[in-house]
C-alpha cells in the first residue's frame, strides 16, 4: 500500500455515508464499503477527505497516517441556507446533521454530530445557533452538549423524551408544530414512537429516518427492515402528513439527499404513503436497506 492511496478499513458499518460524499470512487462490495477508484482531480480528493470526514467509524483513510485537520471541509455549505455538519457520532447511530440558517442570522442544528468543544467553535462561527431539534431518539445523543455550548433551546418529542429528558421544549401528540418563522415539525411515529420531521420554508425537509432518497430506486423510500416502533404507524402518518408537505429538498439522518421541484415531491411522499400502507412488520435487518 502506498503512502497516498485511499481505502477503508474493516470498520465499516455500510453507512451509506462515503457513498453519499463520493459516489463515483465509493461503492458497496460484500456488505462494506470500498474505494474503487483512487481519486484523479483535486475536486475528487475533496469528495474522499469529506467522506473521510464524515465517516462515523473513521474507516476511510490516505495510507497510513491519520487524517490532516487541514483537509476538514465541514461545516460544509450544500446551499445557500444548509450546510452539513459532517462529523457523523457513533453515539448518533452515524447519522447525518445540518446547521439551517434562518432570515434574522441565526441558524438551527438538525440532528446532531459528534461533540467535541474545537467542532462546537467552528459550528458556532457561522452565526449564533438558537435551537437543536432533534428528529428522534437515536440521533439526540449529544443534544444536550451542544444546545448548552451554544445557549440554545432543545427539541423532541414526548414520544422520544426518554432520550433527552432534559429537553427544553417538548413537541407532543400529531398535528403540526410551529417551532420558528418558517419552521414546522411534523410529528411523524414509526421509526420510532416519537419521530418527528422538519419543514423550513417550505424548501427544507429534514426527515430524521422517516424516509429518504434512495439512489438504488431512485426515488423516496422507508427504512421498512430498520423500524423500531411501527410500519403501520408510519404508514397512518405518512397518510396524514402527506398532503401537507411541501419541500425541494430532502435531507434524512440516513440515505442520500435529493433535489426536485416540490411538486414532484408532492407526488412521490404520496406514492411513499400508498407503498408504505402495504408493508407488513418484519424482523430488524440492516443488511436489506435499499441505499
């Protein structure tokens, strides 16, 4: 092996997430992901060190020595309003998180990444950061750590209150939530009993585990072998919140991001909640997840 070359080791856990950085260099082999093709351009090499960056188990490596700081692009601007926070934590199931900035400066964090105080800066020197709303409860492990370190006020639902009992403010039963100008939460149960999604703006869909872009079907899907609660449940809230989203943007904890016109979206979250009614409860199995 030589000095430069990428690879990932057997830590993998087929997150999904280098898949997502570097689709044209990363791809799934025998249940993990692997480095396919050594990047060629400076741009690829960026997309490898973001992947490596964001890597919950820090799998992905250059040769021998760890990764240089000096690489780190997080936080990482995906639009002019979102950015993602990379930094996956292994407390936070690897899940992805995003920082929203909001008309007034101030932004919010979505989900959260692994905590350190050095991250907590960086994050912090875009704007103030007044809320962390979590989307549920595998993904609020260091919730309170960062709403502390930035003064801001913390979100989840009672269906999920076990996970951050000293939530600030608790969002309860089914029906919409305004939580800021602009900013809804959609209760949503199945994943788990409390999971909720985000709305901003009405471009903004940051859906926790409810649903995401799946690159294998090319299209919207749930994590049918990975609910903890209740696809039954998800089904009844997919029908009830369906015909009140609008959004341009999908942005899960887990599975790939995606941009189309809402009036796409509009269709497909429909043609989700059709699809979802049919499934019947099944064993817990990872492995079966369509990326």
């Amino acid at each position: 092996m030589t000095e430069t070359l990428w690879h990932i080791d057997q830590r993998c856990t087929n997150c999904d997430v280098a898949r997502q950085y570097a689709p044209e260099l990363v791809a799934e082999a025998d249940g993990l992901s692997t480095v396919v093709r050594q990047p060629g351009t400076p741009a690829e090499e960026a997309a490898l060190y973001a992947a490596a960056f964001a890597c919950h188990t820090r799998s992905i490596r250059r040769g021998a020595r760890g990764l240089d700081p000096a690489h780190d692009p997080f936080p990482l601007p995906l639009t002019e309003h979102v950015y993602l926070c990379g930094h996956n934590s292994p407390h936070a199931a690897g899940a992805n998180s995003y920082l929203l900035r909001r008309p007034a400066g101030n932004l919010m964090m979505i989900d959260t990444p692994r905590f350190s105080r050095a991250l907590a800066e960086k994050y912090a020197a875009l704007g103030p950061v007044t809320d962390v709303l979590l989307t549920h409860r595998d993904h609020a492990a260091h919730g309170r750590e960062y709403a502390d370190r930035f003064g801001a006020r913390l979100w989840i639902h009672e269906g999920d209150l076990a996970a951050a009992p000293d939530a600030d403010h608790v969002l309860r039963g089914t029906e919409p939530t305004p939580i800021a100008d602009g900013v809804i939460a959609h209760p949503l149960p199945g994943h788990t009993q409390g999971s909720v999604l985000y709305v901003a703006d009405d471009t903004y869909c940051f859906s926790g585990d409810s649903m995401y872009w799946s690159r294998s079907l090319a299209d919207l899907a749930v994590a049918e072998s990975v609910t903890w609660y209740s696809i039954t449940e998800l089904a009844a809230s997919l029908a009830r919140t369906a015909p009140r989203l609008r959004f341009a943007w999908i942005l899960p904890g887990h599975g790939d991001r995606k941009q189309l016109p809402p009036e796409e979206f509009a269709r497909r979250v429909q043609d989700l909640a059709e699809h979802t009614a049919r499934l019947r409860p099944r064993p817990i199995d990872f492995a079966a997840v369509q990326w």
